[in-house]
C-alpha cells in the first residue's frame, strides 16, 4: 500500500512539473501588447535561427538620430522553412547591416523587445504573417 501511494505521489508530482513547464513557456500575449503592432525601419544587427523561436536583433534610429536597440522573436524554424525560408535563405537576408521595414507586437513593459509579425527587405521581398498579421498593408496578401 505505502509503495503504490509513493508511486502515484511521483507520478502526480512529476506530471505536474512537467505541464507547469510547459505552460509557462508561451506567454506571448501576456508579455506582447498583440492589439498594437509597430511598425519601424530597422537595420539588422544579428540574428540566430534557433529553436524554440529565432531571434532578431536590430536597431532603430528616431527622428533625432538616437539608435534604439531591439531584440524580437519569431516563430519556431519549421515555421520559416514551410514558408520556403529555410537556414540559408533567412540568414543570408537577415545579415547584419540589412535595412529592414519590421512590424512587431511590442513588450507590455515598455521595453524595447516584441514578437515579430513581418519583415519587409529593400528589394521587396517579405517574410510574413509570423504573428498571425498575413494581409496587413506592410505584407501582401499571400
């Protein structure tokens, strides 16, 4: 009897540790103000296609001239790669020193960190509907 209540006890235990985990994990619109996305030209700094989400790192200069540093995460690279932007594709266009137009869904916190929704090059191309803001006027319809 002692040793089935310990067993389920670990069990219990251990299945609640691993949902806590997992749910603690996807904050995004606890932490991201969705309702409200930016738009801004940005020069890309760097960049890491990783899992679980890729990283953008970029600056962006006001009317004045001063450089505001900002860091957004994407989605997870399957994402990217079912879009037909696989490794080699998404790092060469998002080289540090590319001009990017980017849209994010800013940090709640005032920060200058977001989710990202779009990306727009110089040349046209786009990378889009990240955040679920496919048909947005800075992404064409797909």
């Amino acid at each position: 009897m002692k040793a089935r209540f310990l067993r389920f006890s670990l069990l219990s235990a251990g299945l609640l540790m691993l949902s806590v985990a997992t749910f603690a994990h996807h904050g995004t619109f606890v932490s991201y103000d969705t309702a409200h996305q930016i738009t801004m030209k940005a020069v890309m700094t760097e960049f890491n296609y990783t899992n679980p989400h890729i990283q953008l790192y970029f600056d962006v200069k006001d009317d004045k001239g001063n450089v505001t540093h900002w860091s957004a995460e994407g989605p997870d690279p399957a994402v990217l790669v079912q879009a037909g932007w696989g490794r080699k594709k998404t790092t060469a266009a998002l080289a540090p020193g590319t001009e990017v137009t980017i849209t994010v869904s800013p940090a709640r916190n005032g920060k200058p960190v977001g989710t990202v929704s779009n990306v727009v090059f110089a040349n046209g191309d786009s990378l889009c509907g990240l955040g679920g803001a496919r048909g947005k006027d800075n992404c064409p319809q797909q």
